[in-house]
C-alpha cells in the first residue's frame, strides 16, 4: 500500500480544494525540492552568487509520498540525494522530483533517536 499526502497538488477538476491523490508504486520516492537557495555565503564570508555552479552538490527535499516497497523513508521525512540522479515531473504547475530509495544518501527525521537526526 502506497504512502499518499494531504501535501498533493490540486486535482484541477473544479474543486481547488480536494488534492490529487499520488500513489507511488515499488521503492520510489516522491519528493519536493525547495525553493533555490539564491545568493549564499561561504564559511569565510564570500558571496556565491545563484548562477556558480558547483560540482557534486546533494540537494536536500522533503518527502511527498512513498512506494510500498520504501522501508527507510517516511512522509514528511527530508532526505538528501544527487540531483542528477533524479527524474522530474510536474502536476498541475507543481515541480515533484521521483528518485528510487537507493539513491537517496542520508535522511533527517525527528523519529531518529540522539546523534545528528540523520540516518545515514
């Protein structure tokens, strides 16, 4: 049974209020990434403008809905993965991101007891 979210998109049948149910099937992940981060500051204090690329960065998102198969991961969960191991999609002008549970690398959940609040 697949994990589904009050967080969905709308369902664009006239009724704005009512959420699209998603049911994501076998170890996949729906995920939603957060707004760009902008302009950042490094540790030393230099302004990295939103335009520098930077090699091999993860990307922190939250978990929208998980297959039936996810045995680490839960709803609301923020898990971290390489953004270029991922596939998009978009629903009703939402931008979703759908990984396999396996190429997510770390997860932060308050459920995990003592140490860093990531299960690594």
């Amino acid at each position: 049974m697949a994990t589904t979210t009050s967080e969905a998109p709308t369902n664009g049948t006239g009724s704005e209020d009512a959420p699209l149910a998603i049911n994501v099937l076998a170890d996949r992940v729906l995920v939603r990434v957060g707004p760009a981060d902008g302009e950042r500051r490094s540790r030393a204090g230099i302004l990295i403008p939103a335009t520098a690329q930077v090699s091999r960065r993860l990307t922190w998102a939250t978990t929208i809905a998980v297959g039936p198969h996810v045995r680490s991961v839960k709803v609301g969960d923020t898990v971290l993965f390489n953004p270029e191991d991922r596939f998009e999609v978009e629903v009703q002008g939402e931008e979703y991101v759908i990984l396999r549970e396996r190429d997510i690398h770390a997860v932060a959940a308050t459920r995990f007891d003592g140490g860093t609040g990531l299960y690594l």
